[in-house]
C-alpha cells in the first residue's frame, strides 16, 4: 500500500460515524482520500489530504483545486477543518 494512503487513512473518526465507500486517488501528485458516510440520519462526503498538501492552499484554494482537479462536487455547504496531519473538507450533506 502506497505510505500516503495508509497515513491518510490513520485518520480521526467520530465511533459512530459509519464510512460507506473510501476511494484512495492522486490528484496531481497530492494523494486524498475520499469517503462517504453516515452520521446520526445524516449522510456526506469527506475530502482527507494530508495538510502538507493542503496548508499552503487556502479555503477557497482548495475548493477550486477539489473542484477543478479532482472533479469533486462541492455544491451546497462545505467544511473545512484543518489538524496537524490531515484536513478535512466535508461536501454533500443529506438527510438520510
């Protein structure tokens, strides 16, 4: 396995967050890892990079990269939560 897929998915998961699909891409050369979830009737997706990758880009920055390189859907409301090792950008919110 690719070392930066297995450090993105050492990720943080709230216990009772259910992931229902994980795809590892590379995105011109930054690796993310893309999930679905479940939460408490809700449904989403989640964006993990690594914030080596993300920390120079800015929110907006890094919406456009998501959007215009990864070809991700970002439509409707979008959080971004920055750690030490991993960002977290959270799209696609549903009720479910």
């Amino acid at each position: 396995m690719d070392p930066d897929h297995e450090l993105l998915l050492e990720r943080n998961l709230d216990e009772d967050t259910r992931v229902l699909k994980t795809a590892f891409i590379r995105v011109a050369g930054v690796p993310i890892l893309i999930e679905s979830w479940a939460w408490e009737g809700y449904g989403g997706s989640t964006a993990v990079l690594l914030t080596r990758d993300a920390g120079p880009m800015s929110d907006e920055a890094l919406k456009l990269f998501l959007t215009a390189q990864a070809h991700l859907n970002l439509a409707g409301s979008v959080t971004i939560s920055r750690r030490e090792v991993h960002t977290y950008v959270n799209f696609g919110f549903q009720e479910m």
